[in-house]
C-alpha cells in the first residue's frame, strides 16, 4: 500500500514543504495534491494529481479546460475534488483579469486580442461581448450580452445599444469566441456584424471592429477589410 501524505517524511509533505521552502518550490502535482487533499488506498494525492497531468501532457492550460465530468473520469477524483481543481484554475485566471489596465487604449486588435484573450480563453462555449470606447478608444465599460453553445450566441443588438447610451461611448468593438478554433466568421457573423454597425450608425456610434477569438488567434473584420 501507497504511503499517506501524513506518513511521508515532512519534507515530502506538500503542505509542510510549502511552508518550508515556499511556493515555488512545489511542483504541480504537490500544488494539486494539497487542493484535492487525499488521494485513495492505491495511490497517494501526489501520485493521482500526477496521472491526471500526465493525461493532459502536463500542460495546465488543457486542464484548466476540463469540466467536472472530464476529471471525475479519474479514479480517485470526485465530485467535490474536481470542483476544487476547477475553481483554482479559475481564480487563476480572473488573477489575470484583475491586474488588466482598466483605461487601456484599444486602438488595434492585436492590443484587443491582448487585453480581453484571458476572459474568453479555455471556453467550451461562445460568448459575446461588447467594450465601450471613448473618443481616446479607451475602454470605459464591457458587457457580456450573450452566451450560447458550440457554434451559436444569441445577441440582442438592442441590449447592445442600451448599453452604448448608458455608457456615452463614441464607439465600440464586438467580441465573439469560437471555441471550435475556427478562426473564419461564419455567414451570420458577418450578418450580424453588419446590423449592429447599421444599428449603431443611427445613434452615430461606430463599431470600430469585431474579433472573434481562439486560444491561439484571432480574426480581425477591420483588418481583413470587412468593416
């Protein structure tokens, strides 16, 4: 039988070596084995937490992908173990979302794709979203204004413009995901690009561009001359 972490010397004990050593010094297994707590009677917490890293090629940004279901797949990981695995990952990267420059200038979609690509990566799912620019196109609000599936969001251009006015903006930038990594807009992205431009236009605010996101890339409508 596998040792408990209690019965390790204490200077394998993850928590202790922790405390000894400091953070950095832990490996990610050890910072996994001290979220999920215990492993089983074949195996210690480190051992499991090591299995299911090697299951995503000990790459972290894949298992901050997986849901609950995916990591219960495991033997050892429960429902209660899986959610804490999730729910690090994600403090983990709204981290990143509190350190973002609130007033950062979005002249660019590179300097788009940089600024919002932390909010929408890892998504099994589209979103939505909206920034609001001032005459400086510096962000003064963003709105999610819908969340859909695979391949579909639904979007209410009205809630969009609602918050166009309560904002003041001059102009605006949409934001889309496709989680499938397809990077080309599909024929109602381009549709719908094209009401909400003809939409804001009305209340002369423009839509400066509209970026659909990957992990990996992104896709520009001003840059490829569709805007």
């Amino acid at each position: 039988m596998k040792l408990a972490i209690h019965e390790w010397a204490e200077a394998d004990r993850p928590r202790e070596k922790l405390i000894d050593q400091g953070r950095r010094a832990l490996t990610n297994a050890e910072l996994l084995a001290i979220l999920i707590g215990s492993g089983s009677a074949q195996e210690s917490a480190v051992e499991l937490c090591r299995r299911v890293l090697s299951g995503v090629e000990n790459n972290l940004a894949t298992l901050s992908k997986l849901e609950v279901a995916d990591l219960c797949r495991y033997h050892g990981i429960g429902q209660a173990k899986a959610i804490s695995i999730i729910a690090a990952m994600e403090i983990g990267r709204r981290r990143k979302d509190a350190i973002e420059a609130p007033s950062a200038v979005l002249n660019s979609s590179k300097r788009v794709y940089t600024f919002f690509r932390d909010r929408l990566q890892d998504l099994p799912h589209e979103e939505f979203w909206v920034l609001y620019l001032n005459t400086g196109c510096k962000v003064i609000d963003k709105q999610l204004i819908g969340r859909g599936g695979n391949d579909f969001t639904p979007v209410d251009i009205r809630i969009i413009l609602r918050h166009a006015l309560q904002a003041n903006a001059h102009s605006m930038i949409l934001i889309h995901n496709h989680p499938s990594g397809t990077l080309s807009p599909s024929t109602s992205d381009k549709q719908l690009t094209k009401r909400i431009v003809d939409a804001a236009l009305l209340m002369d605010i423009r839509v400066n561009d509209h970026v659909i996101f990957t992990d990996q890339d992104y896709f520009s409508f001003r840059d490829e001359g569709l805007l």
